[in-house]
C-alpha cells in the first residue's frame, strides 16, 4: 500500500525533528536521495554521468536547497551543473556548497531571461526546484515566463525533467495546478508521497513518483490517501473456499441497459463474470435481456422484482436513462433493500440525494459536476465538470459528504471517497480505457467484489480498513483491477471495452501469485509509484 499525505502533514512530521535541530540533515538526506534518482535515471536510460549537463531551477527556500545540493552532489560526480536563480535570495549553505563544488550559479532576471531559457532547454537534465511544500499559489514573474518559454519550446521532451519534492506550481495536498508547470517524468519526493502527486490534475505532471525515506516516517499521522498495490489485491481479492458453491460466492443483480443501450448490460455482465462473482442475475426489458442471455449465457435472467430477487449486492444504472422508468424504479428498490449496491451513469440522477456507505456511486467528472449541481452544492455552483477535473479530491469529497455515499470518480486516475473520508487512488490504467463501454465493465468489477466480499468486516478489519471504509476498499480494489486488465490488454495499441473483461482473469491470476513482500519497508529504498 502507498499512502500519500497533504504536504502540511509532511511538514508536521518534520516539525519535531526540526526543532531538535535535525533540519540540515533532513535536507542532505533529501538532496542526496535526490542525486541518487537523476543518477540511476540517467544509468537506466543509458546516459553516462560525466560530462552530462544539468540545470536546476532554484526557489528561494528550502526546496531550492535541496536542489542546490543535489546538484553540488552531481557536480563532484563529474556533472557539467548550472544553477538558475529564481529569487535573488537562495538558501545560503546550499549556494556554497554548489559553489564549492565548481557549479555555476545565474541569476534570472529579466534581461538574462532568454540566454538563461536557452542554457536549461540545452541541459541533458532539468531540476526543478523552485517551489515545495511551502509555496503559495504557482510560479510568478521571470521562474514562470521560464517555465513557459521552455514548455513552449517542447524542451520538456528532450531533456529528463526531475521535479524535487513536487513539481512547481502542483499544489502538495490536492493536485490542483497552477500554470505554467513543467511536466517531469521524474518527481523525486521525500519523506513520503505527497497526496497532490496521486491526484489529477497534479499526477499529469509528476510523471514517475520515487519516495525518499528522510526519517520523518514515524511522525507521519493517518495517511490523506492511499494506493493500493499488487501485493495487496493479492492479499485482499476473495479466493473461493474448498467447499465454495455458487451462492456461497455472492451473486450480484443487474439492473442495466436499456432499448437505445442494450449493450451496457451486456458488458456490466461479462465485467461481473470476469470478476469472479458465483452468479449474475439480470432484471431488465425483454430485448435487453434476450441480448444478455445470448451474449453471456451464464446469466440468470428473470422478470421478477427487485423484492423478489435474492442477491447479495445489486449493480444499478449503466445504460440507463431519465426515461426508463421502470428500470429506474427498480434501481430505487434495490438502494432501499439495503443491500450494497454499485450505482452508476443513469442511476445516478435517480436515487435519493442521501445515501450510505454500502452504496458505492460511479460518476466520471461530467457526472459528478451534474450530481453535485443536483445536490444543490450551495456553497458551490460553478462547480462544471472543468471545475471537478481541475480540483478532483476536492469534488469527490465534496459529494461524498453531500451524499453519504461511498464515491468513485473516473479518470486517468480513478479517486474513491468514503463519506467517512477514507480516500484511495488508483492508476494502474491506460488511456486505451477511455472507450465506450469501459465503464460498464469497471461497474460490473465492482458489483462482483461488492457480492463477494461485502458482508466480510473481518476481511477488511485485519488490514485496518473500517467497516464504512470496506466499501472504498473494494470500489478501489475493482478499479485497480480494472486498469491492470486494461494495461494487460492493449499491447500499446486500441482496445474494446469487451477485451477488458476478457483479459480480467489473467490480470487477477497475475497479482494472486504475488505475495505481500512487494510493499514498501519503512527504511527501504526510493519505490517507484507508477
Ligand atoms: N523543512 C525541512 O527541513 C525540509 C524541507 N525539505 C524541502 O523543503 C521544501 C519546503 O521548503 P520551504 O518551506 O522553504 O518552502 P519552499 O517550498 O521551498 O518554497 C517556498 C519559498 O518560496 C517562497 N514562495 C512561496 N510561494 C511562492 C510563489 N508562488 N512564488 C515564488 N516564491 C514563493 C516563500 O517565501 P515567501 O514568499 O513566503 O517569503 C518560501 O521561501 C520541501 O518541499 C522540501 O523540498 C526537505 O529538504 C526536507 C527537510
Ligand atoms: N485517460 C485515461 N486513462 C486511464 N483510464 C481512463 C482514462 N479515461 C477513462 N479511463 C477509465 O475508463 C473508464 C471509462 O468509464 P466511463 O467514462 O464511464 O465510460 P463509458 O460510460 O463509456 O463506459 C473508467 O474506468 C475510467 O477510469
Ligand atoms: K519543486
């Protein structure tokens, strides 16, 4: 498991040991695993380190010393190092050391602007490090016209870019971005994963996240996010017991698809099948249900009521729309029988605006926008679905605390909130995903791991997950498995939403045979993330 906290918490962790004077070597444990990352990238891709080129763009605190002494760090590695100066203040130890070891500092003003920009977008590797934890707001003044003029030049492409701490202009607690912000595809960060570098907008820009340990560790509180791993879906995944029967492995109800999109029952079912569940049930229009049955024989389908239909979890929405009111109608009875129901796209207008935990809803970022309009989220009502991509962990706590209910946002990355404020990120997909159906699958996922592991407290309960947490848990389990069926399905090419539930299986028959040895020590080394 990764836990990712706000860079407020992370300051709080630091804070005793700064007062027992530790701050200087906090800062060379930061820095030195900072060189160490831009060594073993460049070794990694090939590069040799002497005679190599780096810049570092320098803030005027404490994130700019640690860029400074990483980079003095890989001058005495034989590193041909420049220092651009962003503030005409620089943290004074680092300076010196960076001087003492033959690397050349400039200050960037506006007439050194554009000679400055032509030296960084030359440099075989950036650092930026201009703004950490401490910053207020983006990059201003000549250190954004920088950033700007070389993210205009596409520099970004050919240099590696390694952030330090978090890339400048990404907000450390929630992801939220300020332009202009060079994209890394290293972000070096310490103490331990900042929860903006796990959330979009932010993820966009960390590219591969590596923690370095600084000794902070056993001050850090509950976590603001967490991230499951391989290692734990292999822990936390239900595997059928000896004498297993098909009830006794749940059985999940559908309510999905409609006559203008039949299909989206289809897929919920074969995502359902995929993962693992002992039976499906289906209850919907006959010609759907006709589809169902020939295209997933497996399925059970009837024409009974929801009352009448004994499941251990419904899955409710995917296909959906304001006019299928007997479908509708029947997503309203399955919430109301108390059973955890999975509720997505169509469903999601339909149901009481307060909900509970065992009620998992599935909005993508145009779905919530719409649903926290519907909430009459007072407090907010520009909030469109610009406004719900550009501050996600805000917007799926918002909803989550308006609704009660535990919610899953769709993305890149996919955010899931418990109304108790258990937060997990997951973002082991592809941008392949991004196709028509894919939902349906994911809400079939989490329809069968709801049927299967719903009603286990005890499961959840031995990795220190909640009972009104276990719903997020599993929400966020379905997602991870989903991008990892995703990822194992494109061999870098397009992918159907059917392939995904096709290649589910062997992407659950791959992380079972993991074991939890894979999860990070509290001493061990920088990890990488993604
Ligand atoms: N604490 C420790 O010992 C350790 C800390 N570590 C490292 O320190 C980082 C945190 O350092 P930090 O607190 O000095 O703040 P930092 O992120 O460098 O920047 C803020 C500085 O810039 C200024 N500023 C603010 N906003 C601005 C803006 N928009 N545009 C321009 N300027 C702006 C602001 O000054 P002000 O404006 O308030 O006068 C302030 O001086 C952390 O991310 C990690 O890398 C590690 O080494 C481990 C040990
Ligand atoms: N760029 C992306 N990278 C990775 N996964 C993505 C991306 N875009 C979407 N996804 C995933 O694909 C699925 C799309 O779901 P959804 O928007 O409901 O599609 P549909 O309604 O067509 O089924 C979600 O699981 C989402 O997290
Ligand atoms: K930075």
């Amino acid at each position: 498991m990764i836990s990712g906290y706000t860079g407020t918490q992370i300051r709080a962790a630091e804070e005793p040991l700064l007062a027992a004077g530790m701050g200087a070597v906090l800062m060379q444990r930061a820095s030195h695993g900072l060189a160490n990352a831009v060594i073993r990238e460049l070794k990694g891709r090939g590069h040799r380190i002497y005679g190599t080129s780096v810049a570092v763009l320098v803030g005027k605190g404490n994130n700019g010393g640690d860029g400074l002494f990483a980079a003095a760090f890989l001058a005495a590695r034989g590193m041909s190092t420049t220092a651009v100066l962003t503030a005409e203040a620089a943290h004074p130890e680092g300076l010196a050391a960076f001087e003492r070891a033959g690397g050349r500092a400039h200050l960037l003003t506006d007439s050194t602007l554009r000679r400055l920009t032509a030296d960084v977008a030359r440099a075989d590797v950036v650092i930026d490090a201009v703004l950490g934890t401490g910053a207020k707001g983006g990059l201003r003044g000549t250190a954004a016209a920088l950033v700007s003029r070389l993210a205009g030049s596409g520099t970004s492409g050919e240099s590696l870019v390694v952030a330090c701490d978090v890339p400048s202009g990404v907000d450390a607690d929630t992801g939220q971005v300020h332009e202009p912000v060079l994209a890394a595809d290293l972000t070096v960060t310490f103490g331990a994963a900042k929860a903006g570098l796990l959330a979009d907008p932010g993820a966009d820009y960390a590219g591969r996240v590596h923690v370095v340990p600084i000794g902070i560790e056993e001050n850090l509180p509950l976590p603001a996010l967490h991230r499951f791993e391989a290692g734990d879906l292999s822990r936390l995944l239900p595997q059928p017991g000896r004498r297993s029967h098909k009830y006794s492995r749940g059985v999940l109800g559908v309510v999905a698809g409609s006559a203008d999109y039949p299909g989206a029952a289809v897929l919920a079912c074969r995502g359902a099948l995929a993962a693992g569940v002992g039976m499906v049930r289906y209850l919907g229009p006959p010609e759907v249900a006709s589809l169902v049955r020939q295209s997933c024989p497996e399925v059970v389908c009837s024409i009974g009521s929801v009352a009448d239909t004994h499941v251990q979890a419904w899955l409710v929405g995917s296909g959906m729309g304001p006019g299928d009111s007997e479908q509708l109608q029947r997503a309203r009875e399955a919430v109301e029988s108390g059973l955890p129901v999975i509720a997505d796209a169509g469903a999601l207008p339909a149901l009481p605006a307060v909900l509970a935990p065992h009620v998992v809803l599935t909005p993508h970022a145009g779905e919530l926008a719409s649903l926290l309009k519907r909430l009459g989220s007072g407090r907010d009502p520009e909030l469109d679905r610009a406004a719900v991509e550009a501050d996600t962990l805000r917007a799926v706590r918002l909803a989550a605390g308006l609704t009660g209910a535990t919610v899953l946002l769709k993305g890149a990355t996919t955010l899931v909130e418990s109304p108790s404020r258990h937060s997990y990120s997951q973002a082991e997909g592809t941008p392949w995903l991004a196709t028509a159906g894919s939902g349906d699958v994911l809400a079939g996922v989490i329809g069968a791991l709801l049927a299967q592991l719903g009603s286990d407290v005890g499961h959840f309960r031995e990795s220190g997950i909640g009972p009104d947490d276990r719903w997020a848990a599993i929400a966020a389990l379905a997602a991870s498995l989903h991008g990892l069926a995703g990822r194992a399905a494109t061999a870098g090419g397009p992918l159907t939403a059917s392939r995904i539930a096709d290649t589910l299986p062997e992407a659950w028959d791959k992380v079972s045979r993991l074991t939890t040895g894979m999860e990070q020590g509290r001493n061990s080394h920088a990890h990488p993330l993604r």
